[in-house]
C-alpha cells in the first residue's frame, strides 16, 4: 500500500473466529495493526471505514463530515496489541 492507492484499500473480517473477535475486536485490530505497522491514523481509519463504505456502495456512510454517518470503534487504541 502507498500513499497512491491508500484510497483504493480497506479492511474486511470474515475469517475470524468468535473468541477472537471479543478478544481482538474486528477491523479495529486491523487498524491498530497498520498503524503500528507505520500507516498513518488517518489513512487506517479511511480503509476501515470510508473506503470500506465506498466499495460497498454504502452512500453517506463511512465519513466524519456533515451528512454521513461515521462507523466508529471507540475500542481503537493505537498502543494495543493484537495477535
């Protein structure tokens, strides 16, 4: 991923199991996995959420400006771990 192609990028979970899920969380494990990888926060949040909501053709949603609905994790914390 680049700064090029970040828009084209996003986050999905289907393969994970349900106690990784309550221990993890869903995408915002991978969002605190790409920031720590060195991805800006901005940018990981956008492919979890605008991005995702754009591929999906989920019109207004995905974005924090007025007429969106944002998704928003409140458990995303850049200094947890995830496995």
């Amino acid at each position: 991923m680049t700064e090029r192609n970040a828009r084209r990028c996003l986050f999905v979970t289907d393969d994970k199991h349900l106690d990784e899920l309550m221990l993890e969380g869903s995408i915002a494990c991978h969002v605190r996995r790409a920031i720590q990888a060195g991805i800006p926060a901005p940018t990981a949040i956008a492919m979890a959420s605008l991005n995702a909501a754009e591929c999906f053709r989920l019109a207004n949603r995905g974005a924090i400006a007025p007429g969106y609905i944002a998704f928003s994790d409140c458990r995303i914390n850049c200094r947890s771990d995830c496995r």
